[in-house]
C-alpha cells in the first residue's frame, strides 16, 4: 500500500484573496513594529515634510519607517538587503503589503528623515516605561568599538603628511619644469603651442596632494584649537589660585603646543573617524556608548564618540537617562573605564549610588591602579567591602549581552553612514531597534 501525503496546492487558485497580515505569526515582531508605528509613534515631523502635491506620489512615511525599523531589528541594514528583503521575505512583504520601494527610494527617506528617526528612540523607550520594563533600580554603563564605513589603511600621521606633501609637491614641480623646457624647445622648432596639457598621473598626484594639505590643515587647526583651550584653563586655574592667595609651587609648565603630535592621525574616507584599539587589534572606527537597565535590558541612553576613553561619557549618559524619562537611576555600575574622581563627585552630586571599578582585575577593588583621590579610595573600599556580593557584579550581566546581542545576534559590525552626526543617528536607530526586539518578546 501508497504513502499519502498532505497535497501540494502550488497550482490551485485561491477563491479568496488573504489578508497580507496572514503571512506571518500573530506573535511576530514585524506584527508589533506595524502596531507600533500606526498608532503609538508620533510622525508627525516626517509626514509633515511632504507638502508638494506634484509628482509621482510617495509611499507611506509610516510603512517606511517601520520597514527601516524592522530591518534593523532583524539584521538587514543596508537599503539594498531591506529591499530585497521585501521581495522575498514574508515579514517584509506584509509590511510593503505587496508594493516593495526600490533600494534608492529606501536609501534616500532613511537620509531624508535620519535625525527625525533617531528621535524614535524616546518614544519607544517611553512605551517599554510604560510596559514596565525600566525600572532604573540599577543601570549599567558601558562601550564598544564598532568599525567605521571606513578602512584604517587610508588614514595618515602628520608626520607622514608632511613628507609626502613635500614628495608629491616636487615630483609635480619637476613635471611642470620638464614640461615648460619641452615646449620652450618645441616653440624653437615648430612655432607655439597650447602647452597646457596635463598628463593623467600628475592630475591624480595634484589630488592626493590637494587632499593631504587639507587634512593636515584640519590637524594644524585641531592642535591649534586644543593649545588655546589649556592655555584658558591654565590662566582660570591662576587665577582661582591668586584668589585664594596660595603661592605658586613647582616648576613652570611648559606652554601647550600648536604643532600636532607627529603620531596624529587623519581618515580621508571619514576623517571624524579614530583609530581605536580593541582586543582583537586596531580599527578604524567609533566609540558607541550604552546605558542600559537591569530589569529587561532595555538600552535608557546611548552616545557615541570618536575618543578611545569612556570617562567623560559617563556624566552625559546619566544625564541622558534623566532627560528622557524624567529621572535618575538609583544605581549605576561601570568598569575601569569610567574611574575618576569627577566622575565619582558628579554622581554624588546626583544622587546616583556609584559601582565603578577602580582597577582592570578580576576583582574591581583589586587592580594595581594608582590612587590618587579621596573618592577612588572610597569607591575602592566600597567594592572591597562588600566582595562578591557587590553590587558592581551586576554590570557584565546587563550592559555585556546587550553587546552582545547587537553585534553577534544581528549581525552589526560597522556603521554605514559617514561623519559623525550620521553615526550618532544610525547608532540611534540601532539601539531602538534592540528595544524593539525586548517589547516583542515581553508582549
């Protein structure tokens, strides 16, 4: 006897066309984003944008914005792979509903409207509030490397700016040169010529040439900048010190330079970018910084920033959390990064209960750090007193997998966008997405 099997319907015809919601799950996440965006996110600053009645008319800023969104919850970030995605993918296509935009129309709304859509990220940090999944009991702090859309091997040191400035400059005078003694010969034997023809190669090194001066200019400036900002602080610090009538102890310092360090670097592909320093090597790149709360891992502030070090982000993400809902944290915890004693009396100062590291160790309190303040060496009691029952320990547990989540699980590596106010955006959208994805499965 046969096997039966479930019959294969691919040529029957439907009687009754299906809702483009049938596609997926009740339960799905691309569900709660289009729930989301139609009644609960207020969009009103991107639909108000369009006012033109002419033209082709433009799809839905609604059904856009929760197509980006969803792509970035799921891990399709490019415009390409979100349009693809809506051609091929069930979730996606009951988004478009049948009517996928072209990769370019995703690509343009997403530079349109990027600072607006970065602004999404309050709104649905508002709705996980209301959700009850913020707390701020405790909140953790922390950041991560991510690569830029940009590679290391195309930065350059103002030391080595300075010898290929003067290499290039000559070999295009020595062209030049050869160039007007050919046509000086030239015009001896058959009369004048045009003599402003300018080969392929010396074009291209008049470009790398012009390049180079610019973003040794931008060093030059940046130095300039940075010596006229200690000298300020300096004459603020005499002058506090003559006020208080204290003498002056030591030796002179020396005045700041206006030359930059020959180390110094620039990117021609994203010159906001940094060479940052990672466990596995170095990357050009940017410091994303999260704040994230320890109930349901729900990120309550995010920044981002191109220097290597965490400690002056501590202070803005505390003060992120309050302006956005309204509140302090109870407790914060961060690592080594984040030890100093401003740090320390800025949280005091607030209110906030501080577990911050004074030392990289396997027990924070235990580092070979030297102290140098009233406050690490309290901090650093406070650690050692409580001991495995710290409160600090709670910090790998809430920020670390958050991390996790968005680089391993989805798949974010690099940023796509370019300069540093877009990557702030797209770090922005990032960090909404991964609320999103905590809402979807506490709904």
């Amino acid at each position: 006897m046969s096997k039966h099997f479930r019959p294969w319907k691919i040529d029957d015809i439907q009687l009754l066309p299906p809702s483009v919601q049938d596609y997926v799950a009740k339960g799905h996440l691309s569900r709660l984003i289009v729930a989301l965006v139609r009644e609960s996110l207020d969009l009103s600053e991107i639909a108000g944008s369009y006012r033109s009645g002419l033209g082709q008319p433009p799809f839905d800023p609604w059904m856009m914005t929760a197509l980006l969104l969803h792509g970035y919850a799921s891990g399709v970030y490019s415009s390409r792979r979100i349009a693809k995605a809506a051609e091929e993918r069930a979730d996606f296509m009951m988004i478009v509903a049948g009517d996928p935009p072209d990769f370019r129309t995703i690509s343009d709304f997403r530079r349109r409207h990027l600072a607006a859509l970065a602004g999404l990220f309050v709104q649905v940090l508002q709705l996980a509030e209301q959700a009850g999944l913020v707390k701020l009991g405790h909140v953790a702090l922390d950041g991560t490397k991510i690569k830029a859309n940009a590679s290391k091997h195309k930065a350059m040191s103002y030391q080595r700016m300075k010898k290929r400035e003067a290499e290039l400059q000559a070999e295009v005078d020595g062209w030049l040169a050869a160039a007007e003694a050919a046509d000086a010969e030239e015009d001896k034997l058959h009369g004048a010529s045009r003599g402003d023809e300018m080969p392929d190669w010396v074009a291209d090194k008049q470009k790398r040439l012009e390049k180079i001066r610019q973003a040794k200019a931008a060093l030059e400036a940046q130095a300039k900048a940075a010596a006229e900002e200690e000298r300020q602080r300096r004459a603020a610090a005499e002058e506090k010190r003559q006020a208080a009538g204290r003498k002056k102890s030591g030796r002179m310092a020396a005045p700041p330079r206006e030359e930059p360090d020959g180390k110094a670097q620039r990117n021609f592909t994203d010159p906001q970018s940094r060479i940052l320093k990672t466990k596995d090597g170095y990357i050009q790149g940017f410091n994303a910084q999260a704040a994230v709360d320890s109930t349901a891992q729900i990120i309550v502030a995010h920044s981002l920033t191109p220097s290597t070090s965490d400690q002056d982000q501590l202070v803005p993400l505390v003060d992120a959390i309050e302006h956005n809902l309204g509140r302090r944290p109870k407790e914060a915890s961060a690592d080594a990064g984040y030890c100093c004693e401003a740090n320390f009396k800025a949280l005091a100062d607030r209110e906030v209960s501080a577990y911050i590291a004074t030392g990289r160790a396997q027990h924070p309190a235990d580092g070979k750090r030297k102290i140098t303040g009233p406050l690490t060496q309290a901090m650093r009691d406070k650690l050692k007193r409580a001991g495995w029952r710290s409160r600090y320990r709670l910090r790998k547990q809430i920020v670390e997998p958050v991390f996790g989540q968005i680089k391993q699980a989805r798949g974010f590596r690099q940023f796509l966008l370019r300069g540093i106010e877009k990557v702030r955006a797209e770090w922005a959208l990032i960090c909404t997405a991964h609320n999103l994805t905590k809402l979807a499965k506490a709904a």
